[in-house]
C-alpha cells in the first residue's frame, strides 16, 4: 500500500499503453463477470460495488474511454479525477481535461474502483469534455500478450508541469 501524498509530484502520473476498444472491453467485462460468478466468496467489499457496477455497463458510454495502465504509482482512491493528458516522451504535448476513474477490472478477473500500487490494470475513465487529444494516439488491442510503449499519462496539472519542468532539466 502507498498512499498517493507519499510520491513525489512528479511522478503522480497514471501510465497509460494501450487503448481498449469496445469490443476488447467487452471482452475483458465478460471475463471478469464470469470469474467473479465463478469466485462469488471473493467479492467482498469494496469489490462487490464494482461487480455491481461492471455488470451494469453493458458496453462504454460515448464520453468513456478504457486503457491499459501500467504500474500504478500509488493506490488511487475510487473515483479519482485528473485534469491533464500528456505524452510521456514529449511532455511539452497535453492538454488540461477531466478524466473520472470509474472503474478497473485486475487480471481479467477482479472488478475494482480504484487502483492498487504497482499493478497493471485495466481502466475506464469517464471524460465529460471529450478525449483528449494525446490519448488518441495511442495504439489500440495489441493482443500479443503484452502492452506497447508508455505513450500518455494522465495526471494533476501540477504533476504534469513537474514532469515537464524535469524532463526539460535533463
């Protein structure tokens, strides 16, 4: 556990690699679904709210959009809101946005409303503004068992110009 006050503000950023498609999300909501149909002594709570709401979502809304994130530096609180998008290799590329977590399913199995510290994950976010433009970029389903370069972040305004303003010193 690592709360996220304890990481530098440069490094508060969600690294994302690839983009989910609808039909990979659906993919992906029926295999967790049907594990945790298979493990119901599993979901205890806080898990169980997010069974209850992954099954609820019969597909991703239009202002959603769902990644693969890559080892999350801190344990990130349900509902979590960011306010930047920006490209990990040139950090001068972003923009301001809303970005809602709503929910993330672990290891094809585990439906979760926040983010455990150091796991990969995949995530929805909502984002009532739209898709920010960098996130766009990335590659979507590469499904050869991996994940892509880091291309994007999502992160505090703050964050990013840390990140930035570090990249810049380098």
């Amino acid at each position: 556990m690592r709360p996220e006050i304890e990481v530098t503000i440069e490094e508060r950023y969600l690294e994302l690699h690839t983009r989910v498609s609808s039909q990979r999300f659906d993919i992906e909501r029926a295999a967790a679904l049907r594990w945790c149909s298979e493990h119901p002594e599993r979901l205890t709570r806080p898990f169980s709210d997010a069974f209850e709401e992954l099954s609820a979502l019969d597909s991703l809304p239009s202002n959603s959009a769902a990644f693969i994130q890559h080892a999350a530096y801190a344990d990130i609180v349900p509902g979590r809101t960011y306010g930047a998008a920006f490209d990990l290799t040139a950090p001068s590329i972003g923009s301001s946005c809303t970005a809602k977590l709503r929910l993330a399913i672990y290891w094809r199995k585990l439906p979760m409303r926040g983010l455990e510290h150091g796991h990969h994950h995949l995530v929805v976010f909502d984002f009532p503004d739209g898709l920010p433009p960098v996130l766009d970029t990335l590659p979507v389903d590469l499904f050869d068992g991996g994940v892509s370069r880091c291309g994007a972040a999502l992160a505090d305004i703050e964050t990013w110009m840390a990140y930035r303003a570090a990249a810049a010193s380098l």
